[in-house]
C-alpha cells in the first residue's frame, strides 16, 4: 500500500525555512500606539484651551449682562447700556474668535509636524523591514539548497 505523506512535517520544515519575525509586528504596534497617543495630546491640549477660551467669554457676558440688566434712573440710560453691551460683546467676539483660530492654526501644525514625523519614521521602519527580510529570505533559501 501506498503510504500517505505527513503534510504536517512537510508544513512545519517550510515555516521553519521561513522564518516570521513578530518584532517588526511588535515594532508597527508600537509605532502606531505612540502616534495615536501625540495625536490625542494635541487634540486634547486644544479642547482644554478652547474650552478656557469658552468659559472665559462666557464669564465675561455673563459679568457685563449684569451691569446691562441693573435699574436705570433715566429710560435713555437703557439704551445706552444696550449699545455699551452690543458693543463690548462685538469687541470680545472677535478677540475669541482670533484665540480659537490660533488654536486651530497650532493644532494644524502639530499634526502636520507628527505626521512628518511619522512618514519618515515609517519609511525608516519599512527600509529596515525589507532590508532584513531580504537577508532572512536569502539565508534560509541557501540554507534550503545545502539541504537539497
């Protein structure tokens, strides 16, 4: 009788001859989380300063709409803190909205730094990756026709 072949050796001797090197998989997963980990310090560190920014602009309305809404000797001093409060909050409006475009602005930076960063860190890591996979793929293909 014909005798079966164990596919099982046959599987094991050729992962064996091709080794797979789990650091590079460790070295992406690392990579990845300290990259996910500067992304959300910048986007953190922007919603704590928008966040200042909204509560200070909020402090500030509500701070002036109490002088607005004090009584009044004369019906004319009503219109006059009216206009004084429209203007003060049109003043404080553009002062906010330039602090939440600087906000943006660096948060754009950053990003634009870490993923520079990171492009060059990748290309670094993929190099490297191919350069020793060549050199295991090469040693195990001569160790493989010794064998033969």
């Amino acid at each position: 009788m014909a005798k079966t072949q164990d596919f099982n050796t046959i599987l094991k001797d050729m992962m064996g001859a091709f080794p797979v090197d789990t650091a590079a998989v460790e070295d992406a997963f690392k990579s990845t989380a300290s990259l996910n980990e500067k992304f959300s310090n910048v986007a953190l560190a922007a919603a704590e300063k928008s966040s200042e920014i909204s509560s200070n602009w909020t402090k500030d309305t509500l701070a002036k709409l109490t002088d607005m809404s004090k009584a009044k000797s004369e019906p004319a001093d009503y219109a006059k803190a009216m206009t004084d409060f429209a203007s003060a909050q049109a003043e404080v409006a553009a002062e906010n909205m330039a602090a939440f475009a600087e906000v943006a602005k660096k948060v754009q930076s950053e990003t634009v730094e870490l993923l520079m960063a990171a492009g060059k860190d990748v290309t670094e890591e993929a190099t490297a990756a191919v350069k020793k996979a060549t050199n295991d793929v090469t040693t195990a293909a001569k160790k493989a026709a010794k064998v033969k």
